[in-house]
C-alpha cells in the first residue's frame, strides 16, 4: 500500500500579467470565480483528496493569499454581534486549522518546476501533490480525488490529464501513452508545449500531479544546470523518473475552463453561475437577453 498522501503544493508565485491592470496589485489566484477566488477551488481540490498540510509557493505581492486563509477577526467579531451566522459560516468554516499552512517564497520566477523545488524541504521524503489554480475543473467528483484512489492502488507517480484539440498541444505538457484503458494511462513519456506536429499524443496534462519525493533529486539537477537563468520545466523532471517511477495519467471528463485566459475565465464564471441553483434563472434569462441585444452578432 503506497504511502498516503498529506501535503500539498500551491505554485502561487506567479505574475499574472494576462490580467493587468487587475494583477497589478492583486495576486491572479485571488480573482474571483462567482464568489470564490480560484485558489480557494484548488483549496477544495487538495481538501476533498485528503490533504491535510497546504504549501504555497508564492512571491512578492501575495499577501492577500495568506489573509484570505486565515481568521478576519474585525469581520467574524461584527457578524457575530449582528448574528450572522449564514455568513459567518461563508467567511470561516472551511479555513483551515492554525499550523497547517505553510508559505514560502520563489524568489525568482523560473518556472513551475523551481517554484515546486522551492517547497522541497517542506515536503522531505515523502509523496506529495501539486495543483495549480489556473485551471477549473468542473466534475462530479474531484479529479484530485480520483486521483488518489488510483494511486492508492498504483502508487507512483499520477498525474491528471485530459484530451485537447491537436491544435492546443503547444499549451500544455503532453503524454505519450503506453496504453489506455479509457481512464488510466499508463505513460511512457512526456513533453512540454509542443508543436501540434510533434506531439506524442493530443493528451494534456491539466495541473494536478501526485508525485514521489524523488523527484527532487531531478530538480536539484535541473536548478544546477540552470545556473538561476533558464526556465525550470515540471514535465521534464517527471519524464526523467518514467524509466524508474511508474507514471499514469487519469483521465478527466468533465469540463474544464482555462482561468489563465480572459475568454476562459468569463466561461469558467458563467459555468458556475449556473452551478448555483439561486443563480442559474437569472444568468439564464441575462444570456437570453444578451444574445437577442446582439443578435446579428450572436449567430
Ligand atoms: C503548466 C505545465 C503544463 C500543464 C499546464 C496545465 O503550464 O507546465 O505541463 O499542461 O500547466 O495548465 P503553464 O500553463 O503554467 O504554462
């Protein structure tokens, strides 16, 4: 049985400027889908998994990170006095216990695979999950949940994936598959963003990865090599354990929204506009009404 997975971690460190001005003076994991910013869907994520210890990668800036997940005592204090306990309960019952919560900064912004180097001996020997908030996931179960079922079957590396459009291969890492079954895949190599022409496969991989410890020894090679200049790829340190950690991805089927993107974040909000039985009337009818205002367009 592999060892259970407790710790998590956030790269959260990035500058977001797809979204300036907004980002300019607010981190772009803070921006808010219906009523949640979108570090607090990943949040839910790892939660839902079994993820008792949070571990954010961030940089300068991010400080609302850390306010959002701890205790706001002049709010909490005024609902209580005006016994609101609806909201009280919105604002405080998902914040985790003090102590479970640990930040650290990248420091320099050198890719995904030096912001999860970063959390290295934070997380020590043991396997550990990433999930990045760019990304929405929108699923009956939690893809991170999946995920470590099979893991806990499979154990070794898991990684969440999904089917793109051969022409969205260069956004994303890209599996190339041993076998399939429909939901696992076992993978036999991987490659970061490329070419539609040259990609393995039209798989991608969404953000969510369960991974052994040693992958840190592939960083620290990484990070040496870098010399502190070059970009520092996840996907590349995952491809070099294939040979030595099984590695499989599971397949998500639901949707899935780009948050990274203007047009996507808009989608991701009218997604789960309509997720929110008092919501979905009213975002319904506005749809209508906007459609019609722009019918020549619309069509
Ligand atoms: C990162 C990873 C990429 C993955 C993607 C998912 O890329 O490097 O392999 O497919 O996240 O969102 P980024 O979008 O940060 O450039």
């Amino acid at each position: 049985m592999p060892k259970p997975i407790k710790k998590a971690i956030f790269p959260v460190g990035g500058l977001g400027t797809r979204f300036l001005p907004a980002t300019k003076s607010m981190p772009k994991e803070m921006l808010t889908v219906v009523d949640k910013p979108l570090i607090h869907y990943a949040f839910d994520q790892a939660r839902a998994a079994g993820i008792e210890e949070f571990i954010f990668v961030t940089g300068r800036n991010k400080s609302a990170i850390e306010d959002y997940f701890d205790c706001a005592y002049e709010l909490e204090e005024t609902l209580k006095a005006r016994d609101k306990k609806e909201l009280l309960a919105r604002a405080t019952e998902w914040v985790p216990p003090a102590g479970s919560i640990v930040y650290t900064r990248q420091m320099e912004p050198l890719g995904l695979g030096h912001a999860v180097w970063c959390a290295r001996h934070i997380i020590g020997d043991e396997p550990f999950a990433v999930l990045l908030a760019d990304e929405l996931f929108l699923s009956e179960r939690p893809l991170l949940q999946e995920m470590a079922e099979i893991y806990a079957e499979k154990g070794g590396n898991v990684l969440g994936v999904a089917d793109v459009a051969r022409e969205h291969t260069s956004n994303y890492g890209i599996i190339d598959p041993e076998s399939d079954n429909g939901k696992i895949i076992k993978i036999k190599g991987m490659v970061e963003k490329p070419h539609p022409s040259k990609a393995p496969s039209n798989i991608s991989i969404t953000g969510q990865y369960i991974l052994q410890p040693e992958i840190f020894g592939h960083l620290d090679e990484a990070v040496k090599r870098g010399h502190g200049k070059a970009e520092i790829q996840l996907t590349n340190a995952i491809a070099a354990m294939l040979k030595t950690i099984p590695t499989h991805g599971v397949r998500f089927t639901g949707r899935r929204y780009d948050c990274g993107s203007r047009s996507g974040f808009l989608q991701a909000n009218i997604a789960f506009a309509l997720e929110v039985p008092e919501m979905r009337a009213d975002a319904l009818a506005m749809m209508r009404r906007f459609l019609s205002d722009n019918d020549d367009e619309a069509m």
